[in-house]
C-alpha cells in the first residue's frame, strides 16, 4: 500500500512514519511544511528507505495537494497535520481554524477529485483516515462513564473546536460524496520525541535541570495516557482495516491525574539520576489554572480494540520510564528545540 500521510515530522505522525517503515511493507509520502513542532530529525533513521518520501508542502495549498496525489498515486491518506497545543489556541486561534478547519478541507476537496478518478477497483480500497482527538467530546466529570465513538461532541477550547468542526466536515464528505473515510479519536499521547512543550516533557526537562515543576491548579485533572508507539500501532491496523463512516475510540485505560503523572516522573528521575539536592518532588509548584481546563479525559477503546483486534501494549509506568531515560540520552535534541523555538508565557504545562 502507498500511502500519503500528512504531518509525518510531528510527535505523533513520525512515529506512524517509523512504524509503516520498520514494521510493514507499505510506502510513505510525507507531506509536512515543518512548522515549530515538526522536527527532521524524528524521522531520520527512516530517512533513506527506498519506501519513504519526505514532501515540504502545506495542506492549505490545494494545487501542491492536487500534484502530489496525481504524482504518487496513494491507495490511502492519513491525515495527522494539525495545530493541536491548547495554550496556544488560546492565545492565537486563528491558525488553529486555518490548518485544522480549513487545511482539511483542502486537503479532502483535492482527495476527493483525486479519488473520483480512480477506477472502480481502486475507489472500493481506497481510505482517508482522519486521526482526532477526545477533546472533540468535552470533559467528563467524575463519575461520567468514558468517551465511546457514540460520545456528543461538545469542544471547550478552540483546539478541541477546530478538531470537532474538521471531524464533521470529513464526515460530510463520506455521507455527501461517498468518499470512503472514517475518524479515529485518541486519548492523551506520550513517548520519545515529545515536543518540549508537553506536559510530560517539559517536566522531565525540568526535573532534570532542578527546575520549578508547573502544576495548574491543583493537578486534579485526569488524562488517559496512551504510549505514542501503541497509539502508532493502532492506527496502521486501522489503515489497512478501518471501514468508510466508521469511527473508533482509541486510548490506553490508564487514567492518571496531572500530580500523579508529574510524581510518577520525579520518582523515575530520582531512581535513575538521584538529586543529591534531595527527591525531585520539592520542586513541585502549583500555578494559576488556565482558561477553560477541562477537569477528565477518559476513552473505552472496546470498539476499536474488538474491530482493529489491537490493545494497548504499555501501563504508564513502563511508558514512562521508556520516555524519562529517551530524554535523558537525548538532551541534545531537546536542548537545541528548546533554544530555536520553546517560547511563551503558558506553553508547557498542557494536560
């Protein structure tokens, strides 16, 4: 299968690229414009495989989306480009309206003409995977049973707007026009080559510097932390098994509030490099909470792990301790993103 997949330099979309590479036969075309969050280096050691293909275009030019569907002829998209920083949505919504809302749209007009002029065999296989978010469906209360694909969208902040408005417009295009797409939504990711900003990467950084570990509020928010390689995984099983209107709830089952991830990290930091300054936890600081912080973020993935016949490989706890010691043999990578681009007031403490 040659596939065509968008925003493949990012967290997310580099491991995907690293999976089909390592792990299938299949082809990639990735097209990544190489905003601040994407990185060359996530890819590099596939960087020369006969089978990979990096394309430095943007999915809001329609002509250069047009060209390089007609040029590489995919028997499939994934579609991971997006803006998808909370804080930064916030404090800048408009580029999050025009590369979520408006860049898929762009893109799914191009595919679309694209795919109406394949032949009937090559229309039937064809796929254009949509990877999204939970944020799409809201908060969750205490005691509210997890997000399901049958979920109410009901976004909070303009990320989770942007996500939900380019979630319904793929949709659209398969109930309007046949074409044959489907949704994944995935829980809260973590793993190597984090971008700096990240919750659980910048308090691995922190705590690895001796610096102030920022909290929002009280750290009571719950996420469901998925290891970014299993949510991979996931997503090429649904590539090659996902069915047209179809959408599926991925996420891990590990429930975890935003202290007891950060406490997690500072006790692995304080097993694998102990600070003779005493145990990291002392630099915990709890700081004014943000705009609209949504309280929990939970997914049951029974459908998708029944459909995709995938689960989860990672607890958080060997999840994390795989990411804690990749921060620490990688310091270079993160210190150099960390000078050129790690910038604002809010950005880091996302969860």
């Amino acid at each position: 299968m040659k596939i065509l997949l968008t925003g493949g330099c990012g967290f997310i979309g580099s491991c995907v690229v690293r999976y089909l590479i390592h792990k299938t036969e299949h082809t990639v075309i990735n097209v990544d414009c190489m905003t601040y969050a994407a990185s060359a280096e996530t890819v590099i050691e596939v960087a020369s495989s006969s089978r990979y293909l990096h394309v430095p275009a943007s999915i809001l030019n329609a002509a250069a989306m047009k060209c390089l569907l007609e040029t590489h002829r995919p028997d499939a998209v994934m579609h991971l480009a997006a803006e998808s920083h909370v804080d930064r949505s916030i404090d800048g919504p408009g580029i999050f309206m025009q590369t979520n809302v408006m860049g898929t749209y762009t893109l799914l007009e191009a595919v679309h003409a694209y795919w109406k002029r394949l032949d009937a065999a090559r229309q039937k296989t064809f796929r254009f995977h949509h990877i999204s978010t939970d944020e799409v469906f809201g908060h969750l209360s205490a005691g509210d049973p997890p997000f399901t694909e049958t979920t109410p969208y009901a976004p909070r902040s303009p990320y989770s707007a942007s996500k939900a408005a380019s979630d319904h417009i793929v949709r659209a295009w398969y109930h309007t026009y046949g074409l044959p797409a489907f949704v994944t939504n995935t829980t809260n990711n973590y793993g190597i080559w984090h971008f700096p900003e990240k919750l659980i990467p910048l308090i691995t950084i922190n705590a690895i510097e001796g610096k102030e570990l920022p909290v929002y509020g009280k750290g009571k928010n719950i996420r469901d932390w998925l290891f970014v390689e299993d949510h991979a995984e996931a997503l090429v099983r649904a590539i090659e098994r996902g069915q047209p209107g179809e959408t599926y709830a991925i996420g891990a089952r590990q429930p975890r509030t935003n202290l007891q991830v950060v406490k997690t990290i500072c006790t692995v930091l304080d097993e694998l490099v102990p600070d003779p300054k005493g145990p990291r936890e002392r630099l915990i600081k709890f700081v004014a909470d943000r705009p609209g912080h949504d309280f929990r973020y939970e997914i049951d993935p029974t459908h998708a792990e029944q459909a995709l016949e995938w689960k989860a490989r990672h607890d958080f706890e060997t999840g994390i301790r795989r990411t804690v010691q990749w921060y620490l043999d990688n310091r270079a990578w993160w210190e150099g993103i960390r000078a050129q681009r790690y910038t604002g007031q809010r950005l880091g403490i996302q969860a």
